[in-house]
C-alpha cells in the first residue's frame, strides 16, 4: 500500500494509542490471522490532503531470552517492508528500558534504507518532553527526537508534518 506508516516499540509505550488519533474515525480494523502479524492492527487517514495507512504492531515478545532477538527481527523486518516511513516510539515516562535497546539494535540495520523517526511518547508536559534526551543513546533516526502526547496529542502535528513530507 502507498503511503504507509509502521508504528513500532515494546509493548505499553502508547503505539495504540497514537494509531487511534492518526486513523480518527477512519478505523478500519483487519486482524490478519497468521501467527505473527495476528496483533497488527491497519487503519486510515490524513493529514494537510495526503492520505495515509497506520500499522499497529503488537511489540509483544513472547519465550524467553534466547529468541528475543529473533522475535523482534520478525516484527522490524515486517513492518519496515510494509512502510514507508516507521516510527519507533518509546516512552519518556517509564525512561529507556532493555527492549528498547533489543528493538533499536534491529532497527539499526535498516537504517538509510526507510525514514525511521524517534518518537518519545508520553510527553505530556515540557518537562517530560526535556526528559527525552537518553533516548539519543539508541542512535535511531537522524539525530532528532519527536517529543509527542499520544493522550493528548501535543507535537502530534510536526510529526505528521515530517512524516507527510515522503508522500
Ligand atoms: P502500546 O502497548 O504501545 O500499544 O500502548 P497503549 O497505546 O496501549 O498505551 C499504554 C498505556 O499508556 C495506556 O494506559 C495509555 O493510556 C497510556 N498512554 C499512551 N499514550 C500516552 C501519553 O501520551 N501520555 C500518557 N500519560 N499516557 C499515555
Ligand atoms: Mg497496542
């Protein structure tokens, strides 16, 4: 599909949520039954006239240790083939958390090749946004963050601008 956006990030960091608010009432939910993509979820809409798909993925890892890596490769892979621009999202609340690192050590090689944005979600107020700044440690996008409320939806505009940009 043209014009599609892959948000992807460990479970809990507000992806749902900012799926909900770029797909307004446009939802369209299709539940793909095979084993890995069953917890994606796709939806529409648009921004400054450009039109847009929205993947939600799941960010679960199930088992243990040893197929983490594995597991989240599969997810990345997937949704960096399905998009055309991806945004890794974590969460400025809880602070950097060991899978974000396991998903930016994936996200990393695929770097260059797809526009990938760091978007640190939760960001509710300036001095959560100001808090942001360990997420430079992931080495994942161009140098920027995108400090955004998910909830309530503050920096959502410039993202969707920088976004919109590609298409
Ligand atoms: P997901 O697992 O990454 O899809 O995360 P969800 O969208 O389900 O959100 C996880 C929790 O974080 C929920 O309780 C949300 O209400 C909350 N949440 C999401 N975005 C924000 C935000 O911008 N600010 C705050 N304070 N909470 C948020
Ligand atoms: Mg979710």
């Amino acid at each position: 599909m043209k014009n599609t956006i892959a948000i992807v990030g460990r479970p809990n960091v507000g992806k749902s949520t900012l799926f909900n608010r770029l797909v307004g009432q446009r939802k369209a939910i299709m539940d793909n039954e095979s084993g890995v993509t069953r917890d994606r979820h796709y939806g529409y809409g648009d921004w400054t006239g450009k039109y847009y798909s929205v993947i939600d993925t799941g960010g679960y890892v199930h088992g243990s240790d040893d197929v983490f890596e594995e597991e989240i490769r599969k997810q990345v892979k997937l949704a960096i083939d399905e998009a055309d621009v991806v945004l890794f999202m974590v969460d400025v609340d809880a602070g950097l958390h060991g899978l974000d690192e396991e998903f930016a050590n994936v996200m990393r090689r695929y770097q260059g090749k797809k526009p990938i944005y760091l978007v640190a979600n939760k960001a509710d107020t300036n001095a959560r946004a100001h808090a942001a700044g360990e997420f430079y440690a992931l080495g994942i996008g161009d140098g920027d963050i995108f400090t955004i409320s998910s909830q309530n939806g503050s920096g959502t505009g410039d993202l969707l601008d920088a976004v919109v940009s590609h298409f």
